[in-house]
C-alpha cells in the first residue's frame, strides 16, 4: 500500500499557504524522528487536523504549534524524549498601517509592498485618501486613527507608520496606536516636534514607558531628505525592530549579520 502521508503533507501545504493569504495564521507540525516519522498536524486558527500517533503527542504538537505561531519561527522542536518534529509556520503577511495620506507615504507604500506587508492607507481627509493616489494598497479607510484601529486586526507584528506632521492627527493616532499591541509604532516630525508632543501626550494621560513605544523622528539617521530616502529609512527601523536590532552599520556589527542567525 502507497503512504498516504505524501498526499497528506501536499493537502495541509495547500490549505496552509492559503489561510495565510487569507490573515489566518497556520502552522504544520511534522514529526521527523522518533515514534511515527512523517505523521503531521495543521492548526489553522482553532481548528487542527491530523494525528501524530497519540494523543499525548498530539497535545504536545498543538502547544508548540500554538507558540509557533505566536512567535512566528519554524523549526526543530522536541515533543517527547526521541521524539523530534519540524514546526512549518505560515503567518498571514505582516499589517502596515499608514495614518496620513501624504507624499511620503506614498514612498512608504512602494517600498513596503515588495516586502510583503499588507498595506493600509488612513486618513480622515477623503481628498487624499483615494485610488487615484495610492492604487496599490490593499485597503484604504476615510476615518479617524481610533475608528481605523477598531477595524484592524493589529498585532505585535504590525507596524503602525504615524505620517500626518499635524498635531490634531498625530497626537490622536498615537494615543489610539499606544492601546493597541502594535510592535512598531513611529511618528514624522523633528526632534522639537516630539519634544513637545511628548509633553502634549503626558498631559493626555500617557505614561512615559507608553511613549518610549513610539519611535520618533521616525527612521533610521541616514540623512536621507526624499520621501523615496525618508521610506528607506523608516521602512529599514522597522526591519531593525522585527529583529531586535539596531539598525547600526554592519561593518561594526558583532556577531551574526542576519536575523536567521547565521
């Protein structure tokens, strides 16, 4: 009799990679030595498929699914003594939320799109938020920051891009970005214009931990002046963040060069 566990494998491939483009996370598990290799689970959300052999096993295969999922890192996991899996996560693509229809975020939009982030564009001026402008982002919301984050679903992979450089916007966006799990939260303006908004935001009810949350002036220092180099720049911080880096230069960079850590 053919093993049916090759069918099996492309099946959860299929359905995985398409609940990710879907925003619904998926992760596989496989277990690769030990007891019954090649056996597999998929949890697509709440719902798992699949059996690893036992249920003591397949217990130990939905909670390392679980946490892979909520870190997003695949690899070798150990589920019992000599018992080892391969954990496959397909996350849904990173959420960038731009508040502010301007010049800039254009440039952040074309740069960002080839990286993979699903790209949403808010701004409460319906002059500036249209398709006209800004054709390939994946949604485009005429509201205020607080009713767009309602309607998100925000995690600590999202990026919020805080672009307005208009107190009346800004300050409201981040106070709205500051509620939410958002792992990147960033906002245009000089080092003044933060400064004072600081103070602004204390006197709203932020705490000072709330606001070290917010980088601001936004970006990496590359001196760059163009929306174009002022895309580089944030979208290269946030790179940084994802991976728990600076963002300093490589050549004084001390051990591994890459997030993966090789």
């Amino acid at each position: 009799m053919t093993d049916p566990a090759p069918s099996i494998g492309s099946s959860f491939l299929l359905q995985a990679r398409d609940a990710s483009a879907r925003n619904v996370p998926a992760v596989i598990v496989t277990i690769v030595s030990g007891a019954t290799p090649g056996s597999r689970i998929m949890i697509l959300g709440d719902a798992v498929q699949g059996s690893l052999g036992t249920e003591a096993l397949d217990e130990a295969g939905r909670q390392v699914g679980h946490d892979a999922i909520a870190s997003e890192k695949s690899g070798i996991v150990t589920l019992a003594p000599g018992i080892d899996a391969f954990v496959d996560v397909f996350p849904p693509p990173p959420l960038m939320v731009i508040i502010g229809a301007v010049h800039v975020a254009q440039a952040v939009v074309a740069v960002a799109r080839p990286l993979g982030f699903r790209i949403v564009v808010v701004d409460a001026r319906q002059t500036l938020a249209t398709r006209e402008r800004f054709p390939d982002v994946d949604e485009l919301i005429v509201a205020w920051p607080d009713e767009a984050y309602a309607r998100l679903p925000i995690t600590r992979t999202t990026a919020i891009v805080i672009l307005t450089h208009d107190p009346k916007f800004d300050e409201p966006a981040i106070l709205g970005a500051l509620r939410t799990d958002a792992g990147y939260i960033g906002a245009v303006g000089s080092r003044k214009t933060n400064v004072d908004r600081r103070e602004r935001l204390i006197e709203a009810g932020a705490a000072d931990a709330q606001i070290e949350r917010v980088h601001g002036p936004i970006g990496l220092n590359i001196g760059g002046g163009s929306p174009e180099e002022m895309a580089i720049s944030i979208l290269a911080e946030i790179i940084a963040v994802r991976n728990g880096r600076s963002g300093g230069s490589l050549r004084l960079a001390k051990g591994s060069i890459r997030s993966d850590g090789d």
